[in-house]
C-alpha cells in the first residue's frame, strides 16, 4: 500500500487563509462538514462571552433579548425569510428533530427519506417510527432510492415524488445531500410532491427541506421555499456562512407557528408580552445558553462578504461563491485527468448540481458488511489523513441497484488552492496504484 511519507513539503493555503485556524500541517479540503469562522469573529464572540460574565442578570434579562432580535432580523434577510417564522437553533439536524416531535402521527402513516439524506436526520424519522410502533401505531420510514450517479434532474424528481404515497405524513428532503455533495431541484420537487400528494387526497402531507449546506452556498430564498407547500425549512450558518458553531435556524411556515412548539419549553409557554405572538415566545429564550454565536452573525456576514471583491450577489456572498465554485470546477478537472485512467475521477452529478462540493468516483476497494454510521470512512480515507496529511472524507454511496459506489467527496473554500487539489490527485494516485499492486 505505499511506504510512509517522508520530508514531504505540504502545498501552502492561499491568502483568505490568514482570516482562519485551519491547520498549516494539514490539507484541509473538508470545509464542508462542520465549516471555519473566521478569526476575528471568534474575538467577537469572546468578548461578549466576558460580557456575559461581567453581570449575568443583566445580560439575560434585558441585553440577550433586543441583540437576539438584531439578529434574527439579519438572518432572515440572508436566507430571505419572514423573521416573524424563524426560530434560532444549534443546528439543522435540532430543526429536524423539531418539525418531527411536532408531528402527530397516526397508524399507516410513512415518514419519507432518501438514501442520500444525511443520517442524523433520517434518524429522527426511524425513532418516531419506533416510539409510535411501541405504543401501537403502526409508523413506518420508507426510504427511496436516489440515482447514483445522478444524470438528470428529471430523474431525481422522478425517484422521490415517485416516493410519495396517500400515507405519506412527512417528506425529508436535502436542498444539497451531505454524503454526495449535490444540489437537488428541491423547490421542484417540493410543488411536484404537494401537487402529487393532493391528487392521492393525502391533506396531511408536509415537507421539511433540510437546507443544511444551503445558507451562503447558493442565494436561497426560503419564501419560496414556503411559498410552493413546504411547511418548514432549516439550515446550519456554521458552514458556507462561516459563523460559529452551534448557529442554525428553522423556519416555520406561518399555518403551522399556532401549534408549533419548540424541543425545550421554557417560560414563553405562560407568558405574554403584547405585540408578541406565542410562537416568538416559545422560539426566542430557552434559558441560560450561550446565545453570543448568534449575536456576531451580522459581523461574520460583513466580514466574509467582504473577503472577495466583486458582485456580492442578494445575499452579499456572491464573490466567495465565484471563487470557491471556480477552485472547486479546477479541482474536478484536476481530478478527472489524473483518475480517469484508474477508472475513477468522474463527478456524481452533471455541473449544474455542483457548488463548492463535489463526490468524486473511486476505483476499486470492497464495501464493508455493515457500515457503521459514525465511522462510515473508507481506508483510502485515513491513509491520506495519516501519510499524507489531507483532511478529505472517502466513503460509499448507496446505489439504486443495491450495491456502492466508492467516492472521495472534495470541498473547495476561500482558503485553499489549486496547488491543493494537484498535491491530493498525487496522492490519491499514489494510493490507488497501491491498492492495485501499480
């Protein structure tokens, strides 16, 4: 399988890296998972977190109120959202679980995933499933299979409104999937399904689209999102907006807000504040939680926004997307010139589905009999990591035939290099010729 590296010189990050703590004895091109704030707004959280300290009555009962209302405000205006709707939250994975323990459930309904739906999600899906089953009420997940390699958009629809059942309850859809790195036609797709479940005379069908990579990835509209029959969508601002972790939100779609009620209840459940509707109540004050990486979001905004000069777009991030889908279109070529003769190199999706990410198809390797989901790494994965120094997740795809497809999923953000990308294709090379014998 190769010897060990020896006296290797790393290719070195480019200039925007000065803005982050991405490790200089590392490759980093996994962005994508848990994202990077920027260094100066970490400073800015700490100081408010000394604020906090300095008087804790203070800052609960009367400064985190109107900073966390500020906030909010700006987050609706990134993702184009009715402030009013939203709800801050540690993560998108929170927003699942919240729209799920909502829900009321009744026997012979079907909670709908897919097979590139990130796990942790679809989790909260199998435990209502189970719990219900416990008490007697026949629940069960139904799983579609999603085309690996996806060649149309046509054909994704297709699979998942093909999905949909008149006992279909809930609908979870990925705007961009984790594993494959792909953005759907999820707005297609949620008026394709609400239209299909009406046909079918399913009045109780909802959409949540979990738009976990989306804020700041795409110029995203969550109106829209609303407007066409979804009733919630979530999504993470730790990611392709940079912002500390623990940042997310759920919008809820104003029919559903009555009766909504978030995972904690806190003391909005019996109070009362005029001009305040119960929804703001219950969503806006858990108790005493570090609310500070909300509060620097409008600056981590301003500050990323600002890194590349250009047209910022609706959102003011246009620049960084121009560079990152322009690094990433680079790497891919890189990729599938030094692969291709391996029998890997190819993307799993055509371009237009492609943003900072993309999953790369790997020769050869066998699939493991159960993969576990917490460590779902292949071993090309922790030799690059080990011997090569390079952070990049390698693992299975699921396929619609039954079997997986070997991929290595790239990210390409403001603080990497093509030099990167050309040090990761020697590497991978290196590796695979191993593996072969080569």
């Amino acid at each position: 399988m190769g010897g060990e590296i020896v006296a290797k010189t790393l290719p070195s990050y480019g200039p925007l890296a000065e803005h982050f703590l991405v490790d200089r004895g590392r490759v980093f091109l996994n962005h994508g998972s848990f994202g990077g704030t920027p260094i100066v707004v970490m400073e800015a959280q700490e100081k408010l977190r000394r604020r906090v300290e300095a008087d804790t009555v203070e800052w609960f009962v009367e400064s985190a109120g109107p900073l966390m209302e500020a906030a909010r405000r700006r987050i609706a205006r990134l993702v184009d959202a009715d402030d009013e709707g939203l709800m801050l939250i540690p993560n998108a994975t929170a927003g699942v679980s919240n729209v799920v323990r909502n829900l009321q459930l009744r026997s012979g309904d079907e909670l709908l995933t897919g097979t590139h739906e990130y796990n942790a999600c679809s989790n909260a899906l199998r435990w209502a499933a189970e719990r219900e089953c416990a008490r007697g009420v026949d629940v069960k997940v139904v799983t579609t299979a999603l085309p690996c390699p996806m060649r149309s958009d046509d054909e994704v629809v297709a699979a998942i409104v093909g999905g949909i059942t008149a006992r279909t309850r809930l609908l979870l859809l990925s705007h961009i999937t984790s594993p494959s790195g792909l953005i759907l036609p999820a707005l297609r797709i949620v008026r394709e399904g609400v239209a299909r479940a009406r046909e079918l005379g399913n009045e109780r069908f909802e959409v949540v689209v979990d738009g976990a990579h989306a804020p700041g990835y795409m110029e995203l509209s969550v109106r829209e999102f609303l407007r066409a029959g979804a009733a919630y969508y979530t999504g993470n601002l730790h990611k392709w907006t940079c912002g500390p972790k623990g940042t997310a939100f759920l919008a809820v779609g104003e029919k559903h807000r009555g009766a909504f009620a978030p995972l904690i209840i806190s003391h909005g459940f019996n109070s009362a504040v005029p001009g305040r509707t119960r929804f703001r109540q219950m969503a806006d004050f858990v108790g005493s939680v570090d609310y500070t990486g909300f509060m620097v979001m409008p600056m981590c905004l301003d500050v990323l926004g600002g890194m590349v000069p250009g047209d910022g777009g609706g959102d003011g991030l246009g620049g960084v997307r121009a560079l990152q889908n322009d690094l990433r279109a680079q790497a891919v070529a890189i990729l599938g010139d030094r692969l291709g003769g391996l029998g890997g190199g190819r993307t799993i999706g055509p371009g237009h589905a492609l943003g900072a990410m993309a999953a790369i198809t790997l020769p050869g390797g066998s699939v493991p009999t159960a993969l576990d989901p917490l460590r779902p790494f292949d071993p090309i994965h922790y030799r690059l990591r080990q011997k090569w120094k390079i952070q990049v997740p390698a693992y299975w795809l699921a396929k619609t035939d039954g079997t997986r497809q070997r991929v290595l999923r790239l990210t390409a953000a403001v603080y990497n290099t093509v030099e990167q990308f050309e040090y990761l294709a020697e590497a991978l090379v290196s590796e695979l010729k191993g593996e072969s014998g080569g």
